[in-house]
C-alpha cells in the first residue's frame, strides 16, 4: 500500500475473505483515477501551490487462480500514468510506465460455523519487485518506491447467515532500497549515496459488508491505516522521498455485482478517499471494472 503511488482496489484482494476453489480462475481488468491538490508536509496540510492538481491513472489487470480450495493464487501488474493540471513550463513533467509485478499466496486456515454465522481465518504472503527501471524519487509523479516488498497478512471474517459481514485485517510490510538519481540526500542526516531505504510499514483494515440478492451483490464500507515504522519527514517547501515516515487513514467503499443471467460475469466500483496522514498525499481515487471467473 502506497501513498504517493497508492495501489488500485482488485476483484479479489490479499484483504478480502474471497477463496475460489480449485482449477477455478479470475480475471479481472481494473481501472482507477485519482486526483490530489493538497499534501501533508508532515503533519501540516499543505496546498499544492506550484503543480496545482496531479492525476493519477491505473490500468490493472489481476489473475487468481484456485491452487486447492483453501489455496488462491493472486497475480497483476499496474501500468500508471501521472500528470498535473500545472506542469511549471514544462521542466515537471508526468510520468508513465509499469509499476511493480506482485504476487500474493492467499490460504484458509479455518473455516467453522459459529453461532449464527460462519468464521473464517486466512493468511496471505505477497511478493512485489518493480518491472520497469521507473524513477522512484520523482513524487509526487512516480509511479511507485522502486523497492522490493515482502507482506504477511492475517485476516478474519465473521459473516452471519442473512449476509452481513465483519472482516478485520492487519499486516506488516518489510521493504528494501531504491536508487535515486542523485548522491546526496537527508534522512535525519546527511548521506552520500544514492541508494535510499523504504521504511518498513504496518498495514491494517477494518470492513462492514453484506451480501443481498442471493450472494449477487455485495456491498462494503471500509477504513484503512498505513503506518511507517521509521523514516523522516519532508522538509518545508521540498518534495517528498521514499525514506518519508508515510501515515494514512482511509475510507472506502465499493460495490460488486455479478450477473445471474451470465455465469461468472462480474461488475465493480470504489471509491476511496484520504481523510488523515503524514508525508503523503490528500486523494481520492473513484475505480471500477469487471471480473470473470470460470473453471478447468
């Protein structure tokens, strides 16, 4: 989860309780417009007063795979393009590009009826490497940190027998080195080198959902928190970096229909927005797509 680069929403998610079973699969195509005209210079609201607005578009398409009934397979990879609505002349200009190649192994590790309703516990590990040699110390343009990323997430979800759904998330994120395109920067101090360290970062959500229409249409509302263990701040009147100490909150909500009239048919929308944070953008994101899913 970024911040400056934030990663569009996916048909099925590291976060969700969605298992297929196995030799099923899932493609989905997915697109996302952000926009953002004020940033927190640390924890003070800022205007974006030289760039004005930036745009921010993702085209993503994502796989799941069913390896076993308690075993998915998650794959995509994000082509991006940044703009603002003021380039300053021309001398800051967007950018466009793949972003990073992730991969998630999702499990069910429990699975019982409880009371009135059904708890699930799962698990996921996911894997991220940048695909292009895209500059990731260019925000607020970049199109991501430019950093390996290793998660491991827990989720639970308890879900009654009329539809309703609770679903808790936490997870943790160890992320490596990008190069910049320079041989000095401040992080709390002076280094002489290019190469910058992504701070680490805790990740957690909390969503209330319910399925209708005989599990056709599914309904979520959601807040979400991303929280750096480490790093600094950006400097007044300087642009961010990936070593900044990123904090967010988030809200969401999303709506998913799937057509009874074509087997495996599927339609999304969200739409997010960042009500609070640290070192990182103010956007809104409004996506949507559609899902297919289909068995071997």
């Amino acid at each position: 989860m970024m911040c400056w680069a934030l990663q569009v929403s996916q048909a099925q998610t590291p976060t969700d309780a969605v298992m297929m079973k196995q030799r099923e699969f899932c493609f989905a195509a997915m697109y996302d417009y952000g926009s953002f005209n004020h940033y927190y210079e640390g924890d003070f609201l800022r205007t974006n007063a030289t760039i004005a607005t930036v745009y921010r578009k993702t085209f993503l398409p994502m796989l799941a795979i069913g390896l076993h009934d308690r075993i998915n397979l998650i794959v995509g990879a994000p082509y991006i393009q940044t703009r603002s609505s003021n380039p300053n002349g021309g001398r800051l200009e967007g950018a466009k590009g793949l972003q990073d190649f992730g991969v998630t192994l999702k499990a069910e590790v429990f699975n019982r009826e409880l009371g009135s309703g059904k708890l699930h516990v799962l698990t996921a590990l996911g894997y991220s490497t940048p695909m292009t040699n895209y500059l990731s110390d260019y925000m607020p343009y970049s199109l991501g940190f430019g950093a390996n990323e290793f998660s491991a997430r827990a989720i639970a979800q308890y879900k009654l027998t009329m539809g309703l759904y609770a679903r808790v998330s936490l997870a943790h994120q160890w992320r490596g080195q990008t190069k910049a395109e320079r041989d000095y920067y401040y992080n709390n101090g002076s280094y002489y080198t290019p190469w910058m360290d992504v701070p680490n970062a805790w990740n957690y959500q909390t969503v209330l959902g319910a399925s209708l229409l005989k599990n056709s249409l599914r309904l979520e509302a959601s807040f979400s928190s991303f929280r750096c263990t480490s790093g600094d701040d950006i400097r007044s009147y300087n642009a961010p970096q990936p070593t900044n100490k990123v904090v967010s909150d988030q809200i969401g909500f999303m709506v998913q229909y799937y057509f009874p009239q074509v087997k495996g048919l599927g339609v999304l929308a969200y739409y997010n927005n960042v009500i609070n944070g640290r070192n990182c953008a103010k956007i809104e994101n409004l996506g949507g797509g559609l899902t297919y899913q289909f068995k071997l």
